[in-house]
C-alpha cells in the first residue's frame, strides 16, 4: 500500500505519530509524500529525509527543556535556534531535492493570516517556521517574509498532498476531551486546542482517512516526560483502528 501523510501539530504529543508510523511500518505501508504543521512538519521532514520511526523516536528523545526554551532576543519569548541546529545536524539535509519523497511545511503568514505550504528553499528552516508558535517562540523569516506556526491557519495539511494521486491518511493529535478548565494555563491550552480543532475540520473532511489518537489528549503540549507515553498510544490506537483505516485507504 503507498499513501499519503498528512501530520497535526502537537508539540510533544507528535510523538504519538511516530508510534503510529511505526505500526505502517510493520504493515508494509510506504509513504510516498508527506505534509504537516508545527512539530507534525518537523517529523514530516524526517520522514522525508528517509529516517524510520525509530530513528525519529531516537532524535525525539534527545530533545531536552533547554532546545525548546531559550530566550528571545526577538519578539517571542523563547528561540528555536536551537532546535534548528540539531534537526540541521541530524539530517544534513539543505534543498528539497535531497529529500526521497515530496514534502510540505504549513506555515502561517503573519501579515495576511494565510497558510503556505512550502516546498521550495531549505526544507529545515520552512519546518522551524512551522513550528514558531508565537508569541511562546519568535516568528521566522523566511525569503523576506514573516511566518508562524502553521496550526494557526491549517493544523492538518491535507490540501497540497491531494493532487498527487495517493490516499491521504491524516493523524491529529489534539482531541478535546475532559473537564472543565480551572486556571490560567489550562484554559490557555484549551482555548488553544479549541483553535486548531476549527481549522481541521476542512482536512478532515478532504483526508481518505483520519485518525485522532485520544490516548494523549490530557498530556500537557512540552511535557517531556510523556514521550513513550504519547508513543505508545500512537501505536496502539492505529493499531487498534487499523481495519477501519486500511479499507479507507487501499
């Protein structure tokens, strides 16, 4: 079977992608493009580079507070140079036609609120404009224009994989469940969520098949001890779905 993969942004709970890529895998699925927004562009770029899910889990795991949260000298409050340095590191990859599948980057354009899917100039930087979630971290120039996280405009880039002839399975990783927010920051993060579930709802309705792993939906979006929690949801969700999905997609 040869699909598409279109990624959520989700800060850490992408992890749970990388399960569920994993379970592809081992069913002998091939991915033959791939598209994502925020930290789903940043396991997207991976893919596209040719690394498996381990690989991906492997990098994922070396991530630490200090990558994510150093401060800005720019508005924002924190860089993601840092960030940028490793993903750069780890792959050594700086154009497009180095990579062996099509690849997306969905960013948001901050002076006209629209979404870009960007396939053209150095992949690694489009990716850390996808994940500049402003005003947490600093806005990204990219070619002389200012971008930030894409889950702002499109958090499910399913649009620019539809032409290219392959079903498209999409994960998201941000279901809204449980109670009632009762402070500051879990409002914040719900009012978040609340967001980027509206601007899905068009990817999901335009995807051949759509999973959303509800195993990580209490988990915090940096919470770096969650990771093979949020791994192994992934995994056993897709799992779990996976006849349902499967028909969907041959």
């Amino acid at each position: 079977m040869q699909i598409a993969l279109s990624l959520s942004g989700g800060g850490l709970r992408a992890a749970a992608q990388v399960g569920a890529l994993k379970f592809l895998e081992e069913e002998g699925v091939k991915i033959r493009a791939v598209a994502g927004s925020s930290a789903g562009a940043m396991l997207a770029v991976m893919i596209a580079s040719g690394k498996d899910a381990e690989q991906i889990y492997a990098f994922l795991k070396k991530i630490v507070n200090k990558d994510l949260f150093r401060l800005s000298k720019k508005p924002g409050l924190f860089s993601l140079k840092n960030l940028e340095k490793k993903l750069s590191e780890e792959l050594g990859m700086e154009r497009y036609d180095q990579m062996s599948i099509p690849l997306y980057a969905c960013v948001t354009d901050i002076n006209t609120g629209e979404s870009h899917y960007l396939n053209f100039g150095h992949p690694i930087t489009n990716v850390i404009a996808s994940a500049s979630l402003t005003p947490i971290f600093e806005a990204k120039e990219v070619e002389g224009k200012w971008y930030a996280d894409g889950g702002f405009s499109d958090n499910l880039p399913v649009k620019p994989l539809k032409a290219l002839g392959y079903k498209v399975l999409a994960i998201d990783v941000n279901p809204i469940v449980g109670s009632t927010p009762r402070n500051f920051k879990s409002l914040l993060v719900r009012s978040l969520l609340i967001m980027l579930q509206a601007n899905v709802k068009p990817s999901k309705e335009m995807a051949d098949a759509y999973l959303d792993i509800k195993g990580v939906a209490r988990m915090h979006l940096f919470d770096f001890k969650k990771i093979d929690t949020a791994y192994e949801a992934g995994y056993r969700e897709i799992k779990a779905r996976w006849s349902d999905l499967r028909e969907k997609l041959v």
